[in-house]
C-alpha cells in the first residue's frame, strides 16, 4: 500500500512538472516574435514567346534586381524563350509531366519532384487561343483546367502587335503603280508573274517576286500568315477546317508561297535574317509589327533602302496573355509571385519601355507617341500608323484548322 501510494505520487509530480514546462515555454514564446525558416527565392519560371521575349527578360532582370519579396521570400523570375507553337506541342505531349489528378503530394517520387522544380509557372504564348488549345487538350486527358479565362489567375495580355506588311519602298512603289494596293491578291499576281518583275514594271535586275513570311512550324506568325491569307480569299475573318481543305484554296496558296526563297529554311527569327540577308531572302512578306520596327534601321543602314510598312485587310492580332498554371505542380507562393511580375509588366514605365521594342503597350495611360524615341513615331512617314487603320480583326482559329494547314504546308511546301 505504502509502495503503490509512493508510485501514485511519482506520477502526479512527473505530470505537474510536464505541464509547468510546458507553461514557462508557452509563456517564453509570447515574449520572441515568430520566425519562420527561410525557404530560400521563390522560383518563377516562364515560357515566354519570341517577340516579346526581350523586352519581358530585360524587364525580368529589373525586377529581380530590384528585390521583390513575397511574405520575405525574395522572387526570381527566370525567363525561358519558347515559340508559341513549339510550348502548346510541348503542354500537348505533357513533356512538363502534369500529375494524374488525385495525385498524393507527400508521396511523390524523386522523378516527379524533380519534374516540379522545372515546371513552368505561367506561359506568355503569342495569342490567347494557344492556352485555350492547350487547356482543352488538359481538361480532357485530366478532368481539370489548368489555364482559366477568369478570375485572379485569367490570362491577362500584357502587349500587343500585329502582322503587318513590310516591303522595301522602290518594291512597294512599282507594286502601288501596277495594282493600286498591297495585299494577298497582289502578292499572288506578283509570285505568278512569268516574266517576274520587268512584267511587274520593275528593273530587270530585280528578278523574281520573292515573297517572306516566318516558316509556320518554328514562328505561329507563319500560320498567322497562312489564316490571314485565308481571310482575303474568302474575304470573312472566320475560317474554318472546310476553307484551308478546299483544293481551289489550296492551288491558290501553294501559288503564292512558291515566291518564297526557302521557307523551309529560314529561322525563326524571319525578320531578323531580312534584315541580315536583304534582297537575297526578299522583296517584302507579312511580318510581325514589333519585328520589322526592331529592324528597319538595321535594314536601311545594310542595304541604303527603307521598308514601307502597310497594314492588311485582314489583320491578325497578337495580345501576348500572362497565362499563370493553376495546377498542383507548382505552389501558391509561385502563382502569388507570377501575379507580381505581371503587375509589374502592366506598370506604366515598363509598358513605355516596351514600346522601345516595337510592341503596342495594353495600358491606357501609355500612348506609342509619348517619346520621341518611339519607333512608332521614327518610322510614321513610313506608313507605321499610330491608330491602326479600321480593319477586320481575324478570328482565332481552332486546333483542326491549325493541325490542317500546318499538314498541307509539310506535304506542299517544306519539301
């Protein structure tokens, strides 16, 4: 008895003792602040279209020298240059390796976790259509988005350009005086001319009509071409599977890309080797805006001659969306972070400085004229246009029609 009254109290004291420390720890924790560990930057990885890709690395290496913190975790964004098509190929094959949904987290193994540091956080494709292909294709194989249109985390565009006409001006001159304008009809007469340019009114010296355009399987700006020429033919902006698979469509095309010197070729960076080849690559092709202005001083100075810049009937519109992945493969705390570098493209001395680089600023507050630097106002008297002229917008295509014409042009053209 005596024993087991001795034990009782032993275990009484332990417990008193127990909960007295825990008193004086919960008490000293009260007196310090709460400190969280350090998790080292919060990774931001962006695959960011070709035409805008300078502007938003430059932007992204302002931004990270300027430390932007989320809850005391510096941000690192890191910019990864990707062609619209080449990353919607890649979100299709799920060459990112987007978890099955239902996938336990904790679980993961070394390969999937290996995977999730890589994966990109958000997407800057050319056109907002590319996401919403790639979206589809998602809901479809995983039951869930991964891309949304609406809410905080919608794709949101952060600049815009255009494809637009850009010809050498002794070129453009003989083609104003022979048919009156410059457009997808033009070029076709002019690519099927026997007697090349003297039949055109041209020098002799001149040759051929050669035509440039982006190859449409490394730059979206050549199925962008392909849509817009589409457009003209039928003189609708909408176009369907039926329109790119007509044959008389088709002979039409094929007609006029056979001006082109070697399409299947060129780079990706098409404007670039106009301006680094001149006359040899061509006479003039539909090119992004924010392209040719980022070379019609390097063009002029190589090769004496100015561009003339013309816009399209039909014109194709590129608005370059934030599209931020909403998926479990990448944290919240990086989606949050997204979301501050692309307030901080949207702030109104980043949108001017991206005017600097050809592009049309979103912003309402920033005008193509504020500066005298602007290329939009360096190049005017070479039909650059402030306003765009009132023309029909093209309508985004679906993926059939992009899967038919990309198709048509491997089995017509890259040969």
């Amino acid at each position: 008895m005596k024993r087991s009254r001795i034990v009782f109290i032993a275990i009484v004291g332990i417990a008193i003792l127990i909960v007295g420390v825990a008193l004086v720890l919960r008490a000293t924790d009260r007196e310090r602040p709460l400190v969280v560990t350090p998790q080292g930057p919060i990774e931001v990885r962006i695959l960011t279209a070709l035409p805008v890709e300078p502007w938003v690395r430059a932007a992204a290496d302002r931004f990270n020298q300027a430390d932007h913190r989320l809850e005391g975790e510096r941000i690192q964004v890191e910019i990864i240059a990707m062609d619209g098509l080449t990353a919607l190929g890649k979100f299709d094959r799920n060459e990112y390796s987007a978890l099955e949904t239902g996938t336990d987290l904790v679980s993961l193994s070394t390969e999937q976790k290996q995977d999730m540091e890589r994966f990109p956080t958000a997407w800057i494709p050319d056109s907002r259509y590319l996401p919403e292909l790639a979206n589809a294709a998602y809901n479809e194989r995983l039951g869930r988005d991964v891309f949304l249109s609406d809410g905080e985390y919608r794709a949101r565009p952060v600049a815009l350009s255009l494809s637009s006409w850009g010809i050498y001006q002794s070129r453009a001159d003989v083609l104003d005086e022979t048919f009156g304008d410059l457009g997808w009809q033009t070029v076709h007469d002019a690519a099927t001319a026997k007697g090349g340019w003297p039949e055109l009114g041209g020098k002799d010296s001149w040759g051929f009509f050669k035509l440039v355009v982006p190859d449409p399987r490394k730059n979206v700006g050549g199925l962008a071409a392909m849509i817009a020429a589409a457009g003209e033919y039928y003189d609708r902006p909408n176009i369907s599977t039926e329109d790119v698979t007509n044959p008389e469509f088709q002979a039409w095309l094929e007609e006029t890309l056979s001006a082109t010197t070697d399409l299947s070729g060129a780079s990706a960076y098409t404007a670039e080797d106009f301006a680094l080849f001149g006359y040899s690559v061509g006479d003039g092709g539909l090119l992004l805006e924010s392209d040719l202005l980022n070379n019609m001083q390097g063009i002029l100075n190589r090769w004496g001659e100015p561009l003339v810049l013309r816009y399209p009937d039909y014109v194709t519109w590129f608005d370059f969306p934030m599209t931020i992945w909403i998926g479990p493969e990448t944290s919240a705390l990086q989606k949050n972070a997204a979301l501050e570098f692309e307030q901080y493209l949207l702030s109104p001395e980043i949108q001017q400085q991206a005017i600097l680089y050809g592009l049309r600023p979103v912003s309402s507050d920033v005008s193509v004229t504020d500066s005298a630097e602007s290329p939009f106002v360096e190049w005017q008297d070479q039909g650059v246009a402030a306003v765009v002229p009132r023309t029909s917008a093209m309508r985004s295509p679906d993926r059939d029609v992009l899967q038919a014409l990309l198709r048509w042009f491997e089995l017509n053209v890259a040969r």
